[in-house]
C-alpha cells in the first residue's frame, strides 16, 4: 500500500499531488505499469513521477514498485480466493509467488531470534536421537528435516502412522530432542507423544504459529511462523510449507557447520553407499 505522510501532502505541488492521488486510488495499475506507461495515465510526464518518489521515499520508481509489492501480497496472502486469484495471469503468476515466498521467509526471520535457532542447534548437536512428530504436511516437513540430518550422521525416528508416533514417545530418554510439528499446534496426534516424551525427559522443539497454543506450551525451545487469522487461506499449506522449510534449512546449515568438518567425505560416504546398494 503507497502512502503519504498528510503534512507532506499538503506542502506537495499540484503535479505531485496528482501523482499521490494516483498512486493511492490505483494501486494495481501502478504496479502492472511501466513508468512511461503511468505518465500517460496519470497525464504528467516520466521524469516528474521520478522526482516524486524519489522526494517522498528517498528510492527509484522501481524500486518503490518493489516496496509497494511486498505491502499488497501481504495484505492479500491470508485470504485463500485472493490467493488463488493470482493465477489469473499466468505471465505475472511465477513472480508474484516468489514475491510471496520472500514475505513468508522475511516472517519467520521477523517472529524468531538468532537465540532460537542457536538453541535448536544446541539441542540437536548433543541428540543422542531425534525424534519426529507430524502428520499431513507437518509429515513433509518432518521429513525433510529427518533425511537431512541422517545424511550427517544423527540417528533419527519418524514413522507417518501417528499410531506408532505415540508408540516411539514411549522409546524417549533424557538425551533425545523431539522436534514436534503442527501449525495449529492443537493436534491431538501430536500433543500426545509429546506430552509423554516430556515425561520421558527428552527435550522438545516446537514448529507451531506464533499464537499461543498447547504445543507451545509444551516446547523447551518454539520455532514460529506467523498466525493468518485465515483457516480458509491454507488451502495446500501453501506459505506455512516455505516458512517451515527455510526453518528446516536454517538448522540444517546451522548444524553442518559444527558436525561436518569435511563435507566431501560425507558425500563420497553416502554415493558409497547408493553405489554398492546399485551392485
């Protein structure tokens, strides 16, 4: 959304002030436009529209373009229709998603602290064995995250079948990290095994929303992503994917940096392997 500072408005030049009344009411023709394109509907000429944004953000018209992009998708990205109305234009789709993915990832750095992360880490270093809670797409996430880390040499249990989930809390000691994962962070099939795994003495990461929620409640550590207010908007877990797997990398490259201390070796280990299972 483009806005203008009122007492700044009222010192503006008629010229500019019709620029600002343009850039506020159309929104969506500002940023489909091109700026000779915009000086033609506006009626001023390109170079006058340069000096206005330049006076009112200090930036270029692109790179106001850019700013003016982000505020929209984020106004619109917790609502499911508008979410999908953005297939409309196939040609703008692949850029307005990854507009949206760079919002989503900006959220998580936002609503997490470095001390989080180093926290997580920490945990995960010291893990004798990590265990795994998720179902639906918090599963794809586990997964993710399990596969990377069994590449560098932690022991890790995950199973799909939330039946044998509960089953593996009851396997937990003091020296295993569970990293729990529920965007509502209400699922019964997730709050179980965790629970007992408290009981057990084992630790507890937590990928849940940044509301306040029973898994939270349960975390040693809480990873966040942002609360939509929109049940609706997760059609296809669409941005709560991307913001948990920036996460998943964070750690991941995080946790190299301690344990792997030559990664060419861990590659040549694991193509040994895939080799001979070839054979």
């Amino acid at each position: 959304m483009f806005n203008v500072n009122p007492l700044l408005y009222s010192r503006l030049s008629n010229s500019d002030k019709k620029i600002a009344d343009f850039f506020i009411e159309h929104e969506e023709e500002v940023l489909k436009s091109s700026i000779h394109e915009l000086a033609q509907l506006i009626g001023v000429s390109s170079s006058s529209i340069s000096r206005f944004v330049r006076k009112i953000n200090g930036s270029s018209f692109s790179q106001t373009k850019v700013e003016m992009a982000k505020s929209h998708m984020q106004d619109i990205y917790t609502k499911s229709s508008e979410v999908i109305s953005l297939a409309d234009d196939l040609e703008a789709l692949p850029g307005k998603l990854l507009t949206q993915i760079n919002i989503a990832c900006e959220d998580v750095v936002r609503l997490n602290s470095q001390k989080s992360f180093e926290a997580t880490i920490d945990l995960l270093e010291k893990a004798e064995v990590v265990y795994f809670f998720g179902v639906g797409t918090s599963g794809l996430i586990a997964v993710d995250l399990q596969q990377k880390l069994i590449k560098i040499g932690k022991k890790c249990i995950y199973h799909y079948d939330s039946n044998f989930g509960v089953l593996n809390a009851t396997t937990t000691t003091p020296n295993d990290v569970v990293i729990a994962i529920s965007y509502t962070g209400k699922t019964r099939e997730i709050l179980l095994p965790v629970r007992r795994s408290k009981e057990n003495g084992a630790k507890v990461v937590t990928f849940t929303n940044s509301n306040a929620n029973p898994l939270s409640k349960l975390g040693d550590v809480n990873l966040f992503v942002p609360d939509r207010d929109h049940p609706e908007s997760r059609i296809a877990a669409l941005f709560s994917r991307y913001e948990q797997l920036y996460m998943v990398d964070i750690l991941f490259l995080g946790l190299c940096k301690r344990l792997v201390k030559s990664p060419e070796r861990v590659i040549d280990n694991y193509h040994s392997l895939l080799k001979q299972m070839k054979e």
